[in-house]
C-alpha cells in the first residue's frame, strides 16, 4: 500500500499533449533518470495509485512530456489534467528540500475575501524582480504578485492560499 508521507510532490499534469495520450508534467524535478522503471503517483478517488512511464522527453526548462503506461488516447490523458503528480521518497537518490520555494504552491487554489474563489496556481514566475504566481482565471492566465501583503494564510492541507487582491487585477 502506498503511504502518503512516502511520497513527494514534484509537480503537476497540465494538459495532454497531442493524441497519443502523452501530458505535459510540470515540474522542477528531474527524477526519472534516476531508475530504470519510472513511476509517478497520482491519487485516484482519494488513493494514491502508481501509474508506470512509458517515456518520456523534456520540453522546455520546466516541462517533461509524459506517456504513462495504459493512457493511450487524449480522453484517457484529460483524466489526469490539474492532477498533482507525487514520487515515491525511497526512489529518489537526492532527498528533496522541504522548502522547495514559491514552487511549492503549484497546484493550489487562490481564493479571495471578496471576489472567492479565483482559480489554481498552474506555475510560478521566478524570472524577474516580483515573483508571480500564473493562475487559470475564467479560461485566461493571469498573474498574481507574491507580495507580502496580498497574500494571506495557506492552508497546506486544502492547498488553498488566501489572498486580497488590488481591484482591476482580473480584469487586465
């Protein structure tokens, strides 16, 4: 059985990448070269089910394009979109940080005091002077300041992130 406090999180799936039922894994973590037989983890109706890479190859400098054994088409590959994707603590040579920075709020949802719910966190922006955080927003990126006093409490166990956002913000 798989155990939740022996996994990691490295990142999370995007969106299927052609018709073959590759997806697009957003991550920081180059892992899979470190075993012969690569698995991730996703959970599947609150279980954390080992799904096997058939392969793999990068694409860009955050994004590896992922086949998983068994998900062959682009409606077997949108099942896994948003989803967090987890490897297991004994695979990796290298344990991971605890910290791993503004990174670590991948996937989490930002919900703010007066507008709710505003969207999940697809990626963050480390490139420039202001990290920002890329948030889905009504079918449309937009991107969020992490200063410190537009974010509030994180609830790690929700992967919810409060926050109080400038008027207009969405609507640029």
């Amino acid at each position: 059985m798989i155990r939740k406090e022996d996994l990691f999180q490295i990142g999370q799936f995007a969106k299927p990448h052609g018709i073959k039922g590759e997806l697009s894994l957003v991550t920081d973590y180059e892992v899979f070269d470190e075993t012969d037989n690569p698995c991730v983890v996703c959970e599947m109706d609150g279980i954390p089910v080992p799904f096997y890479i058939e392969n793999y190859r990068p694409k860009g400098r955050s994004v590896i394009l992922v086949k998983l054994e068994q998900v062959d088409d682009v409606a077997a590959a949108k099942s896994f979109v948003n989803r967090p994707v987890y490897y297991p603590l004994a695979a990796m040579k290298k344990r991971p940080e605890k910290d791993a920075g503004w990174r670590q709020y991948r996937g989490y949802i930002l919900e703010d005091g007066r507008k709710g719910e505003i969207g999940r966190v697809t990626d963050v922006d480390e490139t420039t002077l202001n990290v920002l955080f890329r948030v889905n927003y009504c079918g449309k990126e937009i991107l969020v300041p992490v200063a410190g006093e537009l974010i509030g409490a994180v609830d790690r166990t929700e992967k919810r992130i409060a926050v109080s956002l400038p008027d207009g913000l969405l609507d640029l």
